[in-house]
C-alpha cells in the first residue's frame, strides 16, 4: 500500500512539475510577444518623431525659397524696368526671352540655354 501511494506522490510530482512547465513556456512566449510588440511601438513612434522632424525641416527650407524667389522676381523686375527706361524691352514667358530695342529683336528659348 505504501508503494502505491509513494507511485501516486511521485506520479503526482510529475504532473505538477509538467505542469509548471507548461504554464512557464506559455507565459514566457506571452511576455517576449508583448515585448516584441511593446519594441515595435516604441520603434514606430521614433519614426513618426524622426518624420515630423523632418517634415519641420522641409517645410522651413521651402519656406526659405519661396523668400528667395519673390526677391529675385523683384530684382528682375527692377533691372527689366532700369533697362526698358533706356529704351530695351524684355518680355520673359515660359519658354522663352524676347530682347527688343530700337535696331533689332532677339529670342533666347530657356530650352536651349539648358544645353549650352
């Protein structure tokens, strides 16, 4: 009788021991998954700082620009102005550069001095 109830302790150890691990495999592939995504968030919300970041940065660069660009547009039309009053005209389109005074007419094609 001694030998069966011994068998059952041991037995019943076992199982125990079987059990706890089990349920410790199974808790820790829980926790490394919500490690694993807990890591994933804190890396998206990097990028999103690092993209904002960038964004900032982008927008002030064209910012900058669109400065730079009304300036020269003025001081084109400053020097069309200046040189029109003595009595050479300049018509600028899209494509191209007209140049006309008294004698003669010139066009420039902005295509062609890309290639020059």
């Amino acid at each position: 009788m001694n030998a069966i109830i011994e068998s059952l302790n041991s037995i019943a150890g076992l199982l125990s021991i079987l059990i706890v691990f089990i349920v410790a495999i199974i808790s820790g592939k829980s926790m490394s998954k919500s490690k694993i995504s807990e890591e994933a968030s804190n890396a998206q919300q990097r990028a999103i700082a690092a993209m904002q970041a960038e964004l900032m940065l982008l927008r002030g660069k064209i910012e900058d620009i669109r400065k730079d660009n009304v300036h020269l547009n003025r001081i084109i039309e400053v020097i069309r102005k200046a040189l029109e009053r003595r009595g050479i005209i300049i018509t600028i389109s899209d494509n191209s550069v007209d140049i006309e005074d008294n004698k003669k007419s010139t066009t420039i094609s902005l295509h062609e001095e890309e290639i020059a």
